[in-house]
C-alpha cells in the first residue's frame, strides 16, 4: 500500500466514523425520554444520513474512488446541520462531543470529496486494495475518535434530570 491509497481510505473510515455516531444520535433523539416531535424527526433524518454514510465508505472502499460527489457533500452539509440542530432541540440529552467528533469526521470526508470536486478529477481511479495493517491502523485512530463519542451519546440520552447517569450492575447474578 503507497500513501496515496491510505489517504484515499480516509474518506471512506471517516464516513463509517460519522455514520455511527450520526446513526447514535439519531436512535437517541427517536427514543430519549424527553423526545418531541421535532426531535423524533430530526433523529430519523440523523439515522438516515448515518446509514448513508455506512454505505457510502464501503462503496468508496470496494471501488477505490470517492463516489457521487455533490451529494455527498450535500449529505455532509446536512449532517452537520442536522446534528447541530438536534443540540437546540433537545441539549439535556445531546452530547456535544458526539456531535463534536462527527462534525470532525464529516469534515474530512467533505474536505477530501470538495478536493476532488474543485479539480474536477472526473477520471476513474483504479481499485487499490488497502492492506490490513493500514486499515487496522485507521480504525484504531477512528476508534479513539468515536467510542468516546458514542459513550457520551449513551450518557446524554440517559442522563437523569438531577445530572446523573443510571448505572447497569449485574450484581446477584
């Protein structure tokens, strides 16, 4: 693997990053226990847009090119929104730094498919496959960026209305 294909793995690592926690935050927004109609709504096109990213990196990986470039950062503009709108909505049961870390990870991924837009590089880039320690090596860093993340989404939708957080024992059994 050269550098080229590593940093083309990017995009797609940093939009199954992204997915995840727009995919949490979504879920989060649909069930919370102070959950309204807007933010049932604003969390269905959350999981939506989180599913999208999932299938997105994937198809990006496999075909080794950033694919459908204008939607994708029409996607990525709406993901942004869409999670900072969630925080106005619904901010007891938010966790700003999910919301933080996917911003993060739908920047470079907009970053990079903007890149290829502004050069207008319309031409097909040729499949390179990743090899497994370079793909090990961006999902641990993906990982350091999203399980905190995903944490705080947990935390935030079941946060108490005094401050704490319920904690799961598994004691007596």
């Amino acid at each position: 693997m050269n550098a080229a294909t590593f940093v083309r793995s990017w995009p797609s690592v940093s939009a199954w990053g992204a997915g995840l926690i727009l995919a949490a935050l979504g879920a989060g927004a649909i069930v919370g226990p102070s959950s309204g109609a807007a933010s049932r709504g604003l969390g269905a096109g959350l999981v939506v847009l989180g599913v999208g990213a999932l299938v997105w990196g994937g198809a990006v990986l496999a075909l080794g090119r950033l694919i459908a470039p204008r939607a994708t950062l029409v996607g990525v503009l709406a993901g942004i929104v869409l999670a900072a709108a969630l925080m106005f909505v619904l901010p007891a049961h938010t966790s700003v730094i999910a919301i933080a870390a996917a911003a993060l990870l739908l920047i470079v991924v907009g970053a990079s498919v903007a890149g290829r837009v502004r050069r207008a590089d319309t031409a097909p880039r040729t499949a390179q496959p990743m090899s497994v320690i370079g793909l090990l090596v961006a999902a641990s860093i993906i990982a350091v960026v999203v399980t905190p993340a995903l944490g705080a989404t947990q935390d935030a939708v079941l946060i108490r209305d005094d401050g704490s957080v319920p904690v799961i024992t598994h004691e007596g059994h």
